[in-house]
C-alpha cells in the first residue's frame, strides 16, 4: 500500500513538475505573442501616421497649386507685384522731394526770380 501511495505522489510531483513546464512554455509564448501583437499595433499606428504625413503633403500641395491658379485667373497683384511697385513708389518719392526742395529754393529767393525774369525781358 505504501507503495501505491508512493508511486502516486511520485507521478504528483512528475506531473506537477509537467504541469509547471507547460505553464511556463505557455507564459513564455503568451509573452512572446503580446510583443508581437504590441509590434503589430506600433507598425499599424506608425503605417498610419505616415499614410496621414503623406496626405497631408499631398493636400498642401494641391491647396497652394490651387490657390496659384486662382491667383492667375483672377489676375492679382503678387507679392512681387507689390515689392516692384513698392520700390518705384519710394523711387518717385526721392524725386518728388528733389523737385520740391528746387522748387522751394526757386520760391525762397524772390530777388532771383525776379531778376532773372527782368534779364529773359
């Protein structure tokens, strides 16, 4: 009889010692297949954001090319266009002060005009 009982605790511990196999070949591959689903998750939420980055530039492409055109049909002035005329406004203006202080020149000394309109006469 104790025998018996020592054969059964035997295959007990032999079984228990599969049992504790088993379960650690199963926490190694459920170790093993949550990284690989967390890999998958990460490649899918990075394949998405790069898809996204990609539209992204595709639509700002599309919006600045469309904006172009609009600009062209429409015919308005361009930020060159206003630089160029920005630049010849500041240039008529220096000239424009130059004629007045000639002109002011001409004004302040009635003693020349006068005796240069008498000289013409």
């Amino acid at each position: 009889m104790f025998s018996v009982i020592k054969k059964a605790a035997f295959m007990g511990l032999g079984l228990s010692g599969r049992v504790k196999e088993l379960v650690d070949e199963l926490a190694t591959q459920g170790e093993e297949n949550q990284s690989n689903e967390a890999r998958r998750v990460k490649e899918f939420f990075e394949s998405i954001e790069n898809r996204c980055e990609n539209r992204k530039e595709q639509m700002s492409q599309k919006a600045a090319d469309l904006c172009s055109r609009v600009v062209t049909k429409v015919s308005l002035p361009t930020k060159d266009d206003f630089n160029r005329l920005e630049k010849e406004l500041h240039e008529l203006s220096g000239r424009f002060q130059q004629w007045e202080s000639r002109d002011g020149e001409n004004k302040a000394s009635p003693s020349s005009a006068s005796s240069e309109s008498r000289a013409s006469s």
